[in-house]
C-alpha cells in the first residue's frame, strides 16, 4: 500500500445525507438509548454492519468470528463428533472456549476465520449435531492478520 492510499484509508470523509423526519427522530432516540457519542459514530456502525452483512453474501470473501452453540454434553458421542468436525475444519478453526452451564449443558465459542462459504458449511455441520440445542454464526470483516490474509 502506498503513503497516499494509507493517508486516505485513515482520513474521516464527510457525507451529507437527508432523512424524513421520523427516521431523523428515530435515529436521535436511538442514539441516546444506545450511548453512541454522535449521529457519525452511530451512521458508521450501521454502515459497517450493512458492509459486513453485504460481504458475508459473496461465499469466498475472508471473514472471522465466531461460532457459539449450546449443547447437552451428556449426548452419547457428541463431544468426539464436534472435536472431529473442528479437526476436519483446522484451518478455519482457530481457538474454541467451553463453559458450563446448569445441568450436562455446555455453551461453546469457537473462533474462525476463513472463506465465508466453509464457514457456514462448517456451522450447518455444528449445529446439526444430535445433542446441539442452539446457536449460530457471527462475522465481521476485521481478520486475524495472519490467518486466511486477503
């Protein structure tokens, strides 16, 4: 990257944009009920959190997050089936945290990072499991540099 792509990746753009009433009303509210610090900052996260759910449609764009899923560790085979199926994804797979919960349940976060595609492939495998109660997929654009890099 040269120094004028990285001085214009870094500088703030002004946009002006109009809004009907209503929505001018809503989105102040929600600011104020959110603890956002301006109408920017919270316009900005909605911009990256419509980027991030527009990039997560193209199934070969590099993404991390995390999977969590809830699920009865007392199931007979279930914990070896999820090790197996995070080892057949060990490149995407990169950490996973278990915490117990009440009873035989555990809930599971595992970070990944990879091509969106393997990534839901990897969760639908997950949360079919016999045994996995819930859970589900979160993305963003953000990477673990040296993991799957652009």
């Amino acid at each position: 990257m040269n120094s004028d792509s990285k001085k214009h990746k870094s500088l703030a753009q002004r946009i002006s944009i109009s809004l009907p009433s209503h929505l001018a009303t809503a989105l102040d509210e929600m600011i104020d009920e959110r603890g956002f610090q301006n109408r920017s900052q919270a316009v900005a996260e909605m911009i990256e959190n419509s980027i991030i759910k527009h990039q997560e449609e193209a199934g070969d764009t590099i993404m991390a997050g995390t999977i969590t899923l809830f699920y009865d560790s007392g199931k007979t085979g279930l914990l070896q089936q999820l090790a197996k199926i995070e080892r057949e994804h060990v490149n995407e797979c990169i950490s996973s945290q278990h915490v117990l919960l009440e009873g035989q349940y555990i809930m599971e976060v595992v970070l990944v990072q990879g091509p969106v595609e393997r990534l839901r492939a990897l969760t639908d495998r997950i949360l079919t499991c016999k045994g996995v109660s819930s859970g589900g997929l979160t993305l963003t654009s953000k990477l673990i540099p040296q993991l799957h890099g652009r």
